[in-house]
C-alpha cells in the first residue's frame, strides 16, 4: 500500500469510501504485523470496539483515534489544499 493517494472530496459518499480505504489500510498492517485486533487495541491504547470501528471505515469515530491508528502503524497522510472549481 505503499505511495497510495486517496482522494476525499467534500461530497459524504467520497468522504465515507475515504475513511473505508483508510480502515483497509489500517487492517492491512494490523494482520501484515499479524496482530490479533485486542493485541493492536492494547498497543494503541484504545478499546476493541474503536479499532474494529476504524477498520470499518465509520464516520462516528473520533478524528483522534483514527490519527492514533495511523501514526502506530506507520501510515503517513499528506493533505493538500484542494483548487476551487468556482
């Protein structure tokens, strides 16, 4: 997954398939690093339920914790300022 440019628009279907593809990610390293969900739960320092949340892609989990999850496996987000279309 490595160079993997995901694209979220301000549009809620593009915004959830977004935090999907992050979720997969996530998962990806999590069972790559052959981590049972509780065990990576526990070196995050968040519950089961988030982990399985974030893995899932829903929008109801706090932006922190889906940060957590990303930074503990290594996974680097670059943001860019979109160009207005207006």
């Amino acid at each position: 997954m490595k160079g993997k440019q995901i694209v979220i628009a301000d549009k809620p279907n593009h915004i959830q398939a977004g935090l999907v593809e992050l979720g997969q990610m996530v998962r990806h390293c999590r069972t790559k690093n052959r981590l049972k969900i509780k065990d990576a739960a526990d070196l995050l320092g968040m519950s089961v339920t988030t982990l399985i949340r974030i893995e899932k892609g829903d929008q109801g989990v706090s932006s922190g914790n889906l940060f957590k999850a990303l930074q503990g496996f290594g996974i680097r987000l670059d943001i860019h300022e979109s160009e207005s279309t207006s």
